[in-house]
C-alpha cells in the first residue's frame, strides 16, 4: 500500500515505539493522522510528530483500549467524523506488566482484538465507505517462541500472532480487501522495557537476573527502527506476512505452510 495521502490510526501513539511509528507514517506522506492512547499526549510531543508533516491532518484522542465501547466511541466520533475514512490501522498499545496478567491480556490482546474487528469492519469493501487497508498489529519475537520470564506476556503476543495470521486468511481478504500484517520487534529500547529489566514487573521476580544475562547477549534497538519496519512491511509486505525488527535489522518471516487447522492444499467454497 502506498502511504501517500492516506489517512492511519495509530494507537498507543504515545509511548516510546509509538510516537516513532507516527513520525515515520507521517514522513513517509501520510496525510491524515489519529493519535488514541490512555495516555494524554503533550505539546511538546505533538509538536515533535507534526513537524514531520506539518500540512497533515491530526488528531490526538485519550482512548482506553481495554473499554469496548469508549474504543468504538472514539474512533466513530473523533476519527470517521473528521476523516471519514481509515486506510491504515496500527495497534501499538501494550505493557510488559505481568503483576496484573488479567490487565495485560486485556491491553495486549483483547484490545488488538477489538480495535482490530472495528477497523476491519470500517475499512472493509463491504462496508459503506470502505476502501480496504492495512492492519497492522505489533507482536513480539516472544510471540514466536517461548519465554519464561515473560511467560503472560509471551502468552499475549502469541496471540496477537495467531490472531493477525487468521485474520489475513483469503477467505476474509477477498471480501475485505483489508491486509493484516504482523510486526515482531526484538529487544528494543523503551520505558517499559527499562523496567521490566529493573524487576519491576516480572511474574516471577527472581528471573530478573536471568532476563538480565539475556539481554547482554542481544543487540538492543531504537523505536525508530521499528517505525521503519512498519513502514516497510505496510509499503512491500504480503497479505498474512510476518515481520521481524531485531537488533536494527527488519526482513519478513519465512512461515512454513499450514499443516493442521487449515492446510493449504484444502479447497474451500464460500
């Protein structure tokens, strides 16, 4: 999809990987912008994303993606009034949090969810005023293999994973014309991260060194190189494609075809 002209939503706009994915949407000549988090955004950080494209449409909302109906209340009112459209969806939003797992699955899963099945029924060919678009969800490389210091974290992301891949299958893409595409960044620098590498959120707190020796062995990553990911995957990436940012390096995932729910020999009539 070309990014020129098109209007995109990103949510959890606010945090760290967040703003960047707004300043490279924006530089990349997206011209209509929406900006929903929990979180208030402040000038000073308005300021920094609108100067990327200073003729852009924007708008900056408070959203709980963790609440249905404030979700769909605010898209409705604040985004489709003022664009009446959406091309492009990017669901940022999440915490590392495992104290609370029933709070983390919630922001990270059921909100991708939710926000997910709303933008897919705006955007959608079948809809009145639907145009098709992306969806792009963020995951996690620890939605891809197991991680036991983060074990309800990774249980989310595998489910962001599987959820995104599922949703791409042909049989909703023909009708749609919505692509969704999965993003799994690898350690990157972020608040968020900075405490969970403190102990502060662990499920099991006594892992926090064991994370530690981890983390020495990987190459950490700016937010700015996932910014670029999603550029790149949004612009070149494949309906159901799986990309990873790792170390500052982003390529798609090579994924094996299916062999058990759905293979891919199958041949199914609608």
């Amino acid at each position: 999809m070309t990014l020129e002209g098109k209007a995109a939503v990103v949510i959890g706009g606010t945090g760290g990987i967040g703003v960047e994915i707004c300043k490279k949407l924006l530089s990349s000549g997206i011209s209509k912008l929406a900006i929903l988090d929990v979180n208030e955004l402040p000038p000073e950080a308005i300021a920094n994303i609108t100067s990327c494209n200073p003729t852009a449409e924007f708008v900056s909302a408070r959203c709980d993606i963790t609440n249905k109906s404030n979700l769909e209340d605010v898209i409705r009112s604040q985004v489709m009034e003022k664009f009446g459209y959406i091309d492009l969806l990017v669901n940022s939003a999440g915490t590392v949090d495992e104290r609370d797992p029933g709070r983390l699955i919630a922001i990270n899963l059921t909100g991708v969810v939710n926000s997910s099945l709303l933008a897919l029924k705006l955007m959608s060919k079948e809809h009145s005023g639907g145009r098709g678009g992306t969806i792009v969800n963020i995951s996690s490389v620890a939605g891809l293999e197991p991680t036991p210091f983060l074990c309800v974290y990774s249980a989310s992301k595998f489910g962001v994973t599987g959820f995104t891949r599922s949703l791409a299958d042909d049989l909703i893409y023909k009708r749609t014309g919505v692509k969704c595409i999965t993003i799994c960044p690898g350690i990157t620098d972020t608040t968020l991260l900075s405490k969970f590498f403190a102990g502060e959120d662990l499920l099991f707190p006594w892992m926090g060194s064991i994370a530690t020796e981890v983390k020495k062995n990987y190459q950490s990553q700016s937010p700015s190189a996932v910014g670029e990911c999603i550029v790149k995957a949004v612009s070149e990436g494949d309906n159901g494609s799986v990309w990873i940012v790792n170390g500052g390096l982003s390529y798609k995932l090579d994924i094996s075809a299916n062999q058990f729910v759905m293979p891919s020999s199958t041949e199914i009539s609608e």
